[in-house]
C-alpha cells in the first residue's frame, strides 16, 4: 500500500515525521512540510526522493499556498500523513496563553488537518487508491488535563477522522487513524514526561506496517484496549479524575 506512492507529511522536518520520512523514502516520492526550514533541510540530505516547502499549517493562508505550490510543480499526491503537532502543559488557573498562541495550537493540531484533508482530497488522483492517515493520541481516549488544548485538539482530530471515513465510505480514500502515546521525540521531553517512550524509529516502522497491512486504526501502546475499556465504563468525571492523577505521576509538575 505505501509503495510508489506520493507522499505528503505534514511536520516532517523532526520527531514522528522525520523517522516516517526516512522508512518510506526508498520506495516513494516523499514531500514534507513545516516552519523549519533548516530542519526540512537536514531530512532532504539525509534521504532520498525527498523535497520540501516551509509551509505553516496553523495559518489557513499558508496552507493555500502550500496547494498551489504543489500543483504548480506538476505533484499529484495520493497518500497524506496528517502529523504535524504542538503540545504544552497548560493550567487555566495558573497560567495564561493569548488569543492567538492557542488559536496557533489548535489550528496546528486540529484545524490545519482538516485544511489539509480537503486540500488533499480535493487534488487527489481519483483513479488511484488514496490514503488518509491522521496521527491523533491516546489522549483522545484517555485525556490529561495537563495536556488540556493537545487532549481537546487530538479528540476532535480522532472524531473527524472518523468521520470524513464515513464520509469516504465507498470511495477510493482509505483513512486511518493512528494513536501514539509517548514516543522517544523531544515533544515530551518539553512538557516534562518522565517515563521512557516508543523508540520513534520503532513506532515508524510498526505504523507503516500495519497501514500496509489494512488497519484503519493503530496504537503501539499495549494499554490501549483497557484505555478504551474506561473510556466507555466511566462516567467522564471519574474518567478525567483518574487521567489527572495518572498525568502528575509521569508529568513534572507545572
């Protein structure tokens, strides 16, 4: 399934884009994208059939751009990895965030995926199968309320997910959903996780084998099944309780 492909990821340039960059580069035509562009740069010399465009999916212009760019260069993509994400400890009582750093996170991790999803839809090869793929997080079933704008964003990337497959039903677009807890990037390291994490590398090469496999849902995170479990037998209010206390044992403290 991901193989002579035309592949568009989105945060490319570090952490789960990088490593899903290096696995599928050999065998596809990979085009990456961020703020970064000394860090897209280092992953294009790194590998091959790689290219770049700086692109800033929080900025709905950007995004635009980003499209027309593509179709301008005569690029037809037929799978998209929607990987692109910021996350931070942030407590309403204890700290404040402007109008526009919280607009910033939730368009990078919620709204510019879904830009992007139609911006990709609307130019794929309909003669071809294609293929969705959204990196959502294990905070979509079990939210932290340490992690309140990433656990709101990634629920509601997990819940368009499902469903834009609805919407997809019957088409040639298969969409995937992909739930990472922590994985060795430095984007946990920054808000303090403590606890040892997926090796990134690892995690891209389990991820593109159960896509090429068929799975329309993958965790590495053997916890999974019993997160889901609680998602569905607790009230919400003893489910986030239980997600608080469990967050202040693998966060430092804000």
């Amino acid at each position: 399934m991901l193989k002579g492909r035309t592949i568009l990821i989105t945060g490319g340039g570090s952490g789960i884009g990088e490593a899903l960059t290096n696995k599928l580069s050999n065998d596809n035509k990979i085009i990456i994208c961020g703020r970064n562009e000394d860090k897209l740069k280092k992953v294009v010399a790194a590998n091959k059939n790689v290219s770049y465009y700086v692109s800033d999916i929080s900025v709905a212009s950007e995004i635009d751009e980003l499209f027309k760019r593509i179709k301008s260069d005569g690029i037809v993509l037929d799978v998209l990895f929607n990987n692109a994400g910021v996350v931070e400890q942030w407590n309403i009582t204890k700290s404040t965030l402007s109008s526009t750093q919280i607009f910033e996170k939730i368009n990078t991790n919620l709204s510019g995926a879904i830009a992007i999803t139609q911006q990709f839809v609307s130019q794929a090869n309909k003669t071809v199968d294609n293929v969705i793929v959204n990196i959502s997080s294990t905070v979509a079933i079990f939210p932290f309320s340490a992690l309140g704008l990433y656990s709101t964003s990634k629920s509601g990337l997990s819940i368009f997910t499902k469903m834009i497959r609805q919407q997809l039903k019957g088409t040639n677009f298969k969409v995937v959903e992909i739930l990472p807890s922590q994985v060795e990037t430095e984007m946990p390291k920054k808000v303090g996780f403590t606890s040892k994490g997926v090796n990134v590398q690892d995690f891209a090469s389990k991820t593109i084998k159960a896509i090429n496999k068929g799975k329309t849902e993958y965790s590495p995170d053997p916890n999974v099944f019993m997160l889901k479990f609680f998602n569905r037998l607790l009230p919400k209010s003893s489910l986030l309780n239980m997600a608080d206390k469990i967050g202040k044992k693998i966060l430092k403290s804000q």
